[in-house]
C-alpha cells in the first residue's frame, strides 16, 4: 500500500499546484502564480505590481484549493464510516439527512438574513447549527430502548432528507430576493466560491479529528461491518460503536457542508473505488479514501472553474456528472460487494 499511498500524496500537492495556477484571470502565468505562491509559503515579499495577482493567488485560488481538499477528504472518510454503521454499500453522508438540514440554515441566512449579527460567519454557523439540530432529530427518532439500528438510522434519515428538502424548496421559493434564490440554489449543489481562509481551521479541525477517531476505531469497524453479533463476539459493543460513529459523521459532515454547501456522490463513489484496490480492511482504507477525495475534489473544483469560464458551475453537478456514470461501472463490476472486490 506504501506505494499508493505516495502516489496520491504526490497527485494531491500537484493538484494544489495546479489548482493555484489555473484559473480565468488574464495575465496571470503558470510560472507567476506558482512565484507568487512561494512568496506567500515562506513570507517573500511581493513586488507592487503584482499586488492584484499575489491576492488572486494567496486570498482566492490557495485557500479555495486548500479547503476543496479538505471537504473532499472529510467526504470521504465519512463515507467509510456511514457504510459502516449502517452496513449498506449504497450509504454516504446524506443518508443522515443531516446535509439537508445544514441547507436549511444556510438558507435562512441567504433569502432572510438570519444571524445578519455574525457578518461573515453567518452562512456557517447557521449551516452548522442546523445541522446539529438535524443530527438531534434524526438520532431521537431512530433511537430505541435497544439502540441505533441500521434499518432504522437509513430510514429515518431518509425521512429526514426529504422533509428537510422540501422545506428548503418552501424557502426559496417564497422568497421575493431573485439573487438571493440564485446563491441559495447554488448553495444547494455545492460551491466552494466563498472560500477564505478563516474557513480553512474549522473544516480542517473538524475533518482530523473525525479522521483520528475513525483510525483509533478501524479494528472496531472491521467487527461492525461483519454484523452486530460477530462484533459482540470479538467484543466490541456495536450499539456504542454505532452511536459514536453517528455523532462522528454528522459531526463532520456538519462542517464540510457548513463552508461546501451540499455535495454529493464523493462521500459514496471513493469509498468503493478505495476498497477496489486496498481491500475492506478499514486501516488501509481510512488512510487511502481521504487522500484519493482530496484529490477528486480539487480537480472536480478546477473543472468548476474553467469549463463555462468566467461563469462557474455548482461543484455538486460535476460530481454527479462523475460519480454516476462510475458507480454504475462499480456495481456492474462482476463480484463486487461490499467488502470490495
């Protein structure tokens, strides 16, 4: 494994790399960004007539390409973890419904002006805060005297989803705000356009610890996705496990959506493909899922930018312009399940 997992470390600071370099600004060369790149990395100064192109650079392409990794690795790994607890191949973070509830938030501050007292950390606090409630919400109706079941878990966020969903449709389109409608709608499949980098150390926080969990806990994993009596009898108390796993998982993907809006398909498509080529062995495959969706989601978030230049696509369109034709390779792949290949 040691030799993928250099590779992809090695495509994912390339891909930065490029991400940096590329973009929609006349005048602005591979070689000038990737200077003014270095200038920024280790505090060199900044001739004046390169000012313009150095904030292009360090405020709006880096902590944009940054942040895309890190929503990207967060997806994920979260991904893994949902197909985990729920033991269902076709999981991913938005089977919890919590990042339809994050779109409810998010949606409040952008068509009415919620939390207008938090300047620019309204979108987030407000997406992040909804989502908890979501969490809240989902975990106490899925929740019996005997635990968190998968049955119940993929039900009830399921439900969820499609409430939250159709709340924020209500929202929209009972706004009189047309530019408003247009971001929440943008929102809603994904942007990574107000990237800054105070928003970076949140996501970036929240994404290495549910990561750091998640490796702590890859044996226990291993039993749950065997099957709740198989965990029990390598010792491993499933209902714990699983509620932990929940808090992890809407935890993270609260953040990742807080600053991404609501992206879809990564968290479901890198964890196959991982299990494709390292096994179901969860200790190979944390470690290799977050890296192989930071990479996916850097690039997918250049194609964001450059393919209808100057104008941007949603990056949720993209990846589903990816992700479904791939995963519908995967499950035709012969023998395939969830285990891996």
């Amino acid at each position: 494994m040691a030799p993928l997992l250099v590779a992809l470390t090695a495509a994912l600071l390339l891909s930065l790399l490029c991400a940096v370099a590329v973009g929609a600004a006349g005048g602005l060369t591979w070689q000038t960004a990737l200077r003014l790149l270095w200038s920024g990395l280790t505090g060199g100064s900044v001739p004046a007539d390169r000012a313009a192109a150095y904030t292009i650079v360090w405020e709006i392409r880096f902590p944009r390409a940054v942040l895309a990794a890190v929503v990207g690795a967060g997806l994920a790994a979260t991904g893994v973890a949902v197909q985990a607890m729920v033991r269902n191949a076709l999981a991913d973070p938005f089977v919890l419904g919590i990042s339809s509830g994050a779109a409810v938030g998010a949606n409040a501050v952008l068509l009415f002006g919620a939390f207008a007292g938090l300047g620019v950390w309204a979108l987030s606090t407000a997406a992040f805060c909804s989502a908890m409630l979501a969490m809240l919400l989902v975990y106490g109706a899925a929740r019996t005297p005997q635990g968190l079941t998968p049955l119940r878990l993929v039900l009830t966020g399921t439900a969820m989803y499609y409430g939250f969903s159709a709340l924020t449709t209500l929202m929209v389109f009972s706004s009189h705000r047309g530019e408003a409608a247009r971001s929440a709608m943008m929102w809603l499949l994904g942007s990574l356009g107000g990237a800054t980098w105070a928003s970076v150390p949140i996501a970036a926080g929240a994404v290495t610890a549910g990561l750091c969990h998640l490796l702590l806990s890859a044996r226990r994993l291993n039993a749950l996705a065997m099957g709740d009596e198989t965990a029990a009898a390598l010792g491993v108390d499933a209902g714990r496990l699983r509620k932990e796993l929940f808090v992890v998982a809407a935890g993270v993907t609260g953040a990742v959506v807080a600053v991404s809006g609501a992206i879809g398909f990564v968290g479901l498509m890198v964890p196959h493909a991982v299990r494709m080529l390292v096994g179901a062995d969860h200790r190979r495959v944390l470690v290799v899922a977050p890296l192989a969706g930071a990479v996916l989601m850097v690039w997918v978030d250049i194609g964001s930018r450059m393919l209808l230049a100057p104008a941007e696509l949603p990056v949720g369109v993209l990846t589903a312009v990816i992700g479904v034709p791939c995963f519908l390779l995967l499950m035709r792949r012969r023998g395939y399940s969830f285990g891996g290949a």
